[in-house]
C-alpha cells in the first residue's frame, strides 16, 4: 500500500497538473514533428520498436481505445461520484466515453474511406503495374496486390486523442479527499497509476509512429484531427450545458461525503 502511495504521488506531480493540460498538445505535435525530421534525415537506425509486430503496438496500440475505455469508465464513476454525490450526474459524465467511441469510430472510418477514394491498386510496392480493376484497398489486398493511397496516421489520431483525454480525466485528483477510506483510496490509486503508465505508452508509441512510419502529412493530419476532436469537446462542446461537462472541480455543496469518506 505505502508503495502504491508513493508510485501515485510521484506520477501526480508529473502528470496531474494543469501546465500538463495546456500544454500536453503542444509536446505532442512538437514529438510528431521532431520524429518526422528524425525519419527524413534517417538518423536512427531499424530497431524493435520500428517493427509492427513489437509487443506494444499487437498489445497496446491496436488495442487503443479499448485499454483506454476500460481504464477511464471505472475511473471516472468513482471519482465523479465521490465529488458530486449525483448518480446523474455521473452518468452524465461517464458519457464522455460514448463520445470518445463516436469520435474514435467516426474518424478511422472515415480515414478509410479518404484511403480508398484516393487510392489505386498495384502488383507491388514498387507501384510499377496498376490494377485498374481493383477499386478498393479490400479488393486489392484479396487479389494479392498493393493498395497506394493517402493513409492517414490513424495511430497519430487516436493515440493524441487519448492522451490528452486521459490527463484532462485525471484532473479530478487536484480536488478529491478520500484518505480516509484506504479501500476507495487504493483503488483510486490503482486506477491513476494504470492511467499514467498508459498515458507514458501512448506518448511514447505516437513518437516511434513519428520516427518510423508513415509520410510526414500523414503523420500531420491525423494527429491534427486528434488535437481537433480533443478541443472541440474538452475546450468547446464540454462548457456548454447541453454536454457531458467537464471533470469536477470542486466537491458538491450538498454532499455529506457518505459514500467516500467511511
């Protein structure tokens, strides 16, 4: 327990901050674009991690929005039912995760799709016989050719998207009290470390994504559309009333703290 304390404050000080949240975004267009000239100049060299079958990406990446739903639905229950002490309003907050799938699953389908009208097929990489018969990159790949069209980075996307969603979630811990109750307080903390060590993956993958794969406006467009689809809820939509609302900022007036604090 006193291990878990100790992991969870010093992963606070570096991540639950708001320096954090203002300026998360600018870091990672920065890492995107800083890998990019690493990747032009060819500065380093093939390693593990510039193999799509590293453990992270199989386990990890592919697996995204999954690890990150799963990790922030119970994180966000606990933690906004403790401050509102409003079972609707939870719930109201905990639809920021059906946002987050829409947005997820809007974007790559449509990333699809600007891949598929803006491609063609080819008998190899080399792009040297078209296949004019072959209008889709499904079509293509089933006949054993090569699809070349813009692909846009859609693990820049989502691995923007989720970064900067879970450091907004987890900024409920600058104002929530529950010391008091080791059990909650445990499993507050277990959430918060799997967050940020997620988080740290995320950050990470999107660099090697930068360094090792894709084209340099590939790379530019899908981590603007989840720099985009990131501001245009948690710095627009969310401040309205008629939207899932921000995390809370403060506790309730009304609560009596019965649930969090025994």
């Amino acid at each position: 327990m006193e291990q878990l304390d100790r992991c969870a404050r010093l992963l606070r000080t570096a991540l639950v901050r708001s320096s954090v949240r203002q300026w998360l975004h600018w870091g990672l267009l920065g890492l995107m674009v800083g890998g990019s000239l690493l990747k032009a100049l060819a500065l380093l060299p093939d390693s593990y991690m510039s193999s799509k079958r590293n453990l992270l990406n199989i386990y990890f990446v592919k697996l995204a929005w999954g690890w990150t739903f799963w990790l922030l639905l119970p994180f966000i229950a606990i933690t906004n039912y403790c401050l509102i002490q409003n079972i609707l309003g939870m719930l109201q907050r905990l639809s920021t995760l059906l946002v987050g799938t829409m947005v997820w699953y809007v974007c790559t389908s449509l990333f699809l799709h600007i891949e598929d009208f803006t491609g063609s097929c080819y008998k190899s990489p080399t792009l040297d016989v078209l296949f004019q018969e072959h209008l889709s990159k499904r079509q293509c790949h089933q006949s054993g050719g090569f699809w070349h069209g813009f692909d846009i980075s859609g693990h820049s996307f989502l691995l923007t998207y989720c970064a900067l969603m879970i450091v907004e979630e987890m900024a409920v811990l600058h104002v929530l009290k529950i010391d008091q109750n080791p059990k909650l307080h445990a499993v507050v903390n277990a959430l918060f470390i799997s967050l940020s060590f997620l988080t740290l993956i995320w950050v990470w993958m999107f660099f090697c994504t930068a360094v090792y794969f894709h084209d340099f406006s590939q790379k530019l467009f899908g981590t603007l559309v989840g720099l985009l689809a990131w501001y245009g809820t948690y710095r627009f939509w969310y401040l309205k009333s008629f939207s899932p609302g921000l995390p809370p900022k403060n506790a309730s007036l009304n609560s009596k703290k019965l649930n969090c604090s025994r």
